[in-house]
C-alpha cells in the first residue's frame, strides 16, 4: 500500500511538475504577446507622424535629407525604432538602423497592406529585417505623390537592442516567477494533493487492512461498507462477499467433514450386525455340522439370507446416494406416463402390506399427462415411499396413493400412511441421511438412507418432496413431475 501510495504521489508530483512549466511557458508568451500588441496600439500612428513631418520620397527617389532628419529626431526620442523604406514591391531601399545589421533585402507587405487597411486596430507582426524568419512588431504607412503609389515607410518597434533587453529581462522574470509564486503555487498544490491523494485511497487502506486481517486467519474481518458506487467500494462489497462465501465453504466443509465421520460411523455399525450375524450362523452350521437338523439348517440358513440381502441393499444405497450428492448420476430423461409405475409399485408391495394386513388404496385419474422424468430413478423414488410406508404403517392400517394432473400440465403424486404419525419439531430432519423415526422402539429395520436418495431424485427433476403429518394418526408424502 505503501508503494502505491507513493508512486501515485511521485506520478502527481511529475505531472504537476509539467502542468508548472507549461503554465510558465503560456504566462510569458501571453505577457510577451500582451505587451507587443499593446505597443504596436501605442505607436500605430508613428509612421503617419513621420511622413507629415518629413516625407522620405521626392520625384520618385529616396529624399537623402529627410532620411538625416530621421536619423536625427526619430533616433535621439526612440533609439529602439527603426525606420525602412520599401518600394511598392517590397523592396528595402534604404532604412535608418542604430547598428547597421539589416540582412533582408524585401518584406513581405500581405502584414503591411492588412496593417494599413485596419489603420493598426488589429494585431499584426511584420518580418524583422535584421533576423531573417523572425517576426516584429511594426507602424507602417503608405507614401503617395499625386495619387500615385511611392512606397511604404515600414518602422520596427523592436530593435536588436531591446531584444537583448527583453531576453535579459525575460530570463530575470522566469527565476523571480519560478522562485516565488510558481514554487509556492507548486507546493501548496503538492500537499493539497498528497492529502487528497491520501484520502482517495483511504478506503484502499481499509482492503488491504482487512485482506491481511483474513489472511493471518480472522475469518470474521470485513470492510467497512461504503454508500457510494466508486470502484474501490465495489472492491470491498466484492471482498466481503468473497470472504462470506469462502466462510460458508469452510462451514459447509466442517459440516462434510461431520458427515463423512457420522456416515463411517453408521457404515460401520449397520454393516457390522448383518456380517457378525451372518459371520455368527454360519459358524454355528460348521461347528455343528450333521448334527443339526433340517429345520433348524434351514432356519439359519433364511437369516444368513435376510442378512445378506440387507447388507447389499445397505451398500447399493450408500453407492447410490454418494453418486446423487456428487452429480455423478446418469440421468436419462424421456417421456412416460406415471399410471403405469403407480400400478406396478403397487402390485409389488400388495403382497408385504398383505401380511401385515394393510389394505393399498389406489386413486389415480385417468388419462393423466405424459411427463419427463428418468423412468428407474422416479420408479425408485415411488418404491422408496412405498416401502417406508408399508415400514411405518400399523397392522390393519391402509395406504393410500393418488396421482392427478395439477395446473401447471404435469402430475401430482401423494402417497399417505396411516399410523401415530410424525412429530413435527422432526419432519425437518427426516430427509437427512441415517434418520429413523423411532427405530429401535418401532423395529423398523432399514439403511435410513430412502428418504434422503428420494430428496436427491426430484432435486435432479427440479421438483422437491413434501410432507404432512399430524403427529397422530397419519404422514403424506407428496410430489410433482414437470411435463
């Protein structure tokens, strides 16, 4: 921060550095311009006065008399004019010079015409006839004889020797203004600007504050937030944002990191009874061998098969419910009719409910709306709900399924159990993987893992399962297909 700090500060010093000169620069040529304007306004009529008093041409010819009574008057009141006279082509013909370094032999007259015509109301500068390409400021007029054009008296204002005045002077003035109101102007706008500077970037401070804050592990450090829509404000919101969604990864991450250990902790023991008791009776059948008879071999024989069918449903859940979470489920999307799955899901569990003696009652509409849906995964689903149902529903108790079209084109499917229900403090929790209502006192016997896998499939299908329950006599789990 520090380094940006003082290399945006050394920028602006630069820049104000340049901004200072130039301003030097258009000062003195402004002044410079200002005062030659202002002399040439001063001194327009100058070469008019002199032709009144003395007229430099004679028959056609340079008067050689009037040119001494130039050098004479002009040059004793004004030593910094100089006088020239040209022909009507511009033509220098003869000129009075303190110094004699006249190195034109013509002017240009476009300057000299437009000066005339305005009669000097407007600013206009001539060449200088001792320094070729430079330019002057100048009084000129034209000399008629009989109405006929002699010449022009073309008089300078600035001679060398004022220039060398003028650049003293000039060069004098640049080292008073730079030392005293450029220099004071320079500093004071330097620290105004470092202020400011300091105060633009305060907000700046405050992120690279709070960065360093979350990087030697305060997770809870934020920058202050800001009303206005200036960039570095928007690099805080988006800083704050950053750290809320890295924070809620790590929970998330504690939360699977929680998980993972809960899920090795049920793996381990729902996978640790059907093995020891499978592991259990089939010592019992090596140990006893021969000796043991039909019936009880048999016996032994049906739990080591229970066991085992329980412990692969176990695991085929556990693989199933892992590739849900992870995304990695093929899902194969395609348009079927639901009746069909209702009818045979509930075929296959008429048998289990029968002997229990739980009656299956089946209300589904005709001619229900054809959905997309992946035909396996929402079969598991119905049979996942089935199967908890016919689990939880009491002997002699019903279940009830119904399926009809709902508003929006697709179906709606409910399936309800009769039964003491479900407290409602727990209806929240139910989809959670491993929670069983009352599973030890209830006997209920499963992997605790349906209701989470059935969660999973309609998230898949953009849908969610519903219940409802009044604690007392009966829960319904209800969903819907898109069509």
């Amino acid at each position: 921060m520090k380094s940006l700090f003082w290399r945006i500060s050394l920028s602006f010093i630069l820049v104000l550095t340049i901004v200072g000169f130039s301003y030097i620069l258009i000062t003195t040529f402004t002044a410079q311009r200002y005062f030659q304007e202002t002399t040439q306004r001063l001194n327009a009529e100058v070469a008019d006065y002199l032709i009144k008093e003395v007229n430099p041409f004679q028959d056609g010819t340079v008067n050689e008399e009037a040119l001494g009574t130039i050098m004479h008057s002009m040059m004793a009141v004004n030593p910094s004019i100089e006088v020239y006279l040209l022909d009507p082509q511009g033509e220098i013909i003869s000129y009075v010079v303190l110094d004699q370094l006249v190195k034109l032999k013509r002017v240009d007259l476009q300057p000299i015409r437009d000066f005339v015509a305005e009669k000097g109301e407007n600013f206009v500068l001539g060449d200088d006839p001792r320094n070729p390409g430079e330019q002057a400021v100048f009084s000129a007029t034209a000399v008629y004889e009989e109405d006929q054009l002699q010449g022009y008296v073309y008089i300078t204002l600035e001679s060398e020797k004022y220039d060398t005045v003028a650049s003293a002077l000039l060069s004098s003035y640049w080292i008073k203004l730079t030392a005293s109101s450029i220099l004071i102007t320079l500093v004071v706008a330097l620290l105004i600007g470092l202020v400011l500077i300091a105060w633009l970037t305060r907000h700046l401070r405050e992120v690279v504050q709070a960065v360093e804050k979350f990087r030697d592990g305060d997770l809870q450090a934020r920058v202050p937030e800001s009303s206005s829509n200036s960039e570095l404000a928007t690099l805080g919101h988006t800083f704050n944002h950053m750290a809320d969604t890295i924070l809620n990864n790590i929970e998330e991450l504690k939360k699977v990191d929680s998980l993972r250990r809960e899920l090795i902790a049920n793996v381990s023991h729902d996978l640790r009874n059907p093995l020891a008791i499978i592991n259990g009776y089939i010592e019992t059948l090596q140990i006893k061998g021969d000796t043991i008879a039909p019936e009880q071999r048999e016996k032994y024989l049906k739990i080591i098969s229970d066991s085992t069918d329980r412990l692969t449903k176990l695991v085929a859940d556990l693989f199933d419910l892992s590739k849900l979470e992870s995304g990695q489920m093929q899902v194969k999307m395609e348009k079927l009719k639901l009746q069909e799955l209702l009818f045979d899901s509930a075929l296959k569990y008429e048998l289990l409910a029968q002997t229990k003696g739980i009656e299956i009652k089946s209300t589904i509409c005709q001619n229900l709306p054809t959905v997309t849906a992946d035909l396996s995964l929402i079969d598991r689903v119905i049979q996942n709900l089935l199967d908890n149902a016919v689990k939880y529903t009491p002997d002699r108790g019903e279940i009830l399924i119904d399926a009809c079209a709902n508003p929006t084109g697709g179906v709606s499917v409910k399936i309800r159990n009769s039964g003491k229900g479900i407290p409602q403090g727990e209806l929240e929790s139910l989809f959670d993987r491993y929670y069983m209502i009352d599973k030890d006192q209830q006997g209920v016997q499963g992997s605790g893992l349906g209701l989470a896998i059935v969660k999973h499939i309609l998230e898949i299908h953009g849908s969610e399962i519903k219940i409802d329950s009044d604690s007392e006599s009966f829960t319904e789990f209800s969903f819907d297909i898109r069509p």
